[in-house]
C-alpha cells in the first residue's frame, strides 16, 4: 500500500502545486523508508492556523506550519509499518512572508509542507545541529522538486 495523501485546501491552489505538495510528500517518505501511509495535508488561513496551533499547542497565534506524527496511535490498525500524519500550512502567512522575501508564495508554501513532512518522518529542530540538518534536507527537496532553493530561512 503506497503513502496516500489527502488535500484540503482552497480551490485557488493551483493544480501544479498540489502536485509538487504531493510529490514532495511521497518523495520524503520514500527517503526515510515509508511504503505504506496516510498523510492529510490542510491548505488553510491565518485565523483557522491560530485557532489550531491554540487548541493544540497553546500557542495563541498564526504560524506557517503545524505537523502531528498520529503512526503510533494507529499502529496496530495495519499489518506493516504504516506513517500516518497531519500537515497544516498557512498560505496567509506564506503570502505575507514571500512578499517580504520578494519570492513566490507557492514556493513558501512548499516549503512548509516540506518543513512539516519532515518533522512527521522524524527530524527535530529544536538544536543547532538538528536546525542544521533540517534546512540542509529543506534545501534538498525543494531543489529536487521545484530546483529553487533561495529563501529556505529557518521556519519556527
């Protein structure tokens, strides 16, 4: 069974980028040796993000991306190692923050998902080595799948 994923998102996302989403997705979970799953990924806005990273997280503001990793809890609902998680991206704060990078939001937005992904495969950022790590693997898929690398500041 392959990594299926689900898109919720707003009609005004173009189909080439959901594609890059989904393919950034797979791609990722193939490198970190993932053959079956299911990832949902949430295109939303500002207020529905803060609300989320508030109810979920205790943070009461928007951010640009939230991951939960929900494997372990549906662990035993599959006979293989099954990858099973959540990806939500704000394309408002993609918006505000390639604006002031004078870059596309599309590629923002990717590189949320890609941030996201990674944290639900298993990498952390939480020190500056881990931090090191995530920006270089952000900087490997968004060059092998969009070959633009340019912006991929560290994301919170």
């Amino acid at each position: 069974m392959p990594i299926e994923v689900l898109i919720t998102d707003s009609p005004h996302t173009p189909k080439s980028l959901r594609q890059k989403m989904v393919q950034a997705i797979t791609a990722i979970a193939s490198d970190f040796q993932w053959n079956a799953g299911q990832i949902s990924l949430a295109i939303v806005d500002d207020p529905t993000i803060q609300e989320i990273n508030r109810q979920y997280l205790n943070h009461d503001y928007p951010t640009d991306v939230i991951s939960f990793d929900l494997s372990d809890e549906n662990a035993n609902q599959h006979d293989e190692p099954y990858l099973e998680g959540e990806v939500i991206v704000s394309w408002q704060t993609a918006q505000r923050v390639a604006s002031e990078n004078q870059w596309d939001p599309a590629l923002e937005l990717l590189l949320y998902v890609i941030h996201g992904m990674l944290h639900i495969v298993g990498l952390d950022d939480s020190s500056p080595s881990q931090s090191q790590q995530m920006r270089e693997r952000e900087r490997h898929y968004m060059n092998a799948i969009a070959g633009d690398t340019r912006n991929c500041q560290q994301l919170d």
